[in-house]
C-alpha cells in the first residue's frame, strides 16, 4: 500500500471509532502554589478489538497501545468480553497525525480544526514568552481563552 492510500485508510479509521479531543488539566493548578494556569493537550484515542489496526497506526505515527482486558461497556449499555486495545497519542503526536490525515477527514474535520490551532497557539510567540516549566509565569488571558474556546467548542461537539 503506497503512503497516500494508508494515511487515507488511517483517516476513515479515525473519522469512524476515534476520539479526537483537547483535553484540560488543571492538576498543576491544583498542586503547585506556582502554576496559575491549565493546560491544553492534544488528544487522539482509539479503542477498538482488532489489534492490528492499531499496531498500524503505533508503526505509522507513534504512540502509546495498551490492551484493556476488561469488559467494554458503551454509553448506550452494549456490553462486549471482547479484549480490547487502546493506541493514544496526545500533544505534538496527536497534532502531527491530524495534520498528515486532515484532507481525508470528513466526519471529525471540525475537531481536527480545533486541534491544529491549539498546536499553532502552543508555538506561537505569545506562549513560548511565558518561559519553560521552572519560570512558572502566567499564560497571557488571550492565549488562555482561546484554548479555553477551542476546549469548549469539541466539548460542545461531543455532547451533542
């Protein structure tokens, strides 16, 4: 299969059964006196039975698989015994995977959307001026709530 015809292939897998989100902490705010502000990450998760699927996406991209041998149960009561296997990738991965799949994507275009700006935002100049992790300075309210904005539009997205 030539590179094209995969990274399509990968884009319907991801329109159909993955998560495709921002997810936001505010651990660091909760446990650090110095830390002011949450953080945004980047996030693409796939929970599914063929296994294999997800290797390709681990050899393609990268990132993180886990076999979750537990009963899965959906939000709608369907129960399955089937073993099933989590591949994620999450920050600078989860954004370089929407990027290289983002002109096959139809059904979660609109999250894409969202992640590719929360990347642009983490590089721009505004937020690479708060310093490193030991300088602790507070993200300026802008860039705060435009993550915050990206944040809510895919909650709002997946709540619907």
């Amino acid at each position: 299969m030539r590179k094209k015809e995969l990274i399509a292939y990968l884009a319907g897998i991801i329109d159909g059964e993955a998560y495709v989100g921002i997810k936001k902490s505010t651990y660091g705010m909760r446990k650090r006196k110095d830390t002011k502000s949450p953080t945004y990450s980047e996030r693409v998760q796939i929970r599914m039975g063929n296994k294999e699927i997800l290797g390709l996406f681990k050899r393609t991209f990268g990132g993180y698989l886990r076999v979750e041998p537990r009963i899965y149960q959906s939000k709608s009561g369907f129960k399955s015994q089937k073993i099933m296997t989590l591949y994620l990738a999450t920050d600078k991965m989860a954004s370089e995977i929407i990027k290289a799949v983002y002109p096959y994507l139809i059904e979660k275009k609109i999250q894409a959307r969202c992640i590719l700006k929360l990347r642009k935002s983490k590089e721009s100049k505004e937020a690479l001026w708060r310093g490193g992790r030991k300088q602790r300075r507070v993200m300026p309210p802008k860039v705060l709530n435009k993550r915050e904005n990206l944040y809510q539009q895919i909650k709002t997205i997946h709540n619907s």
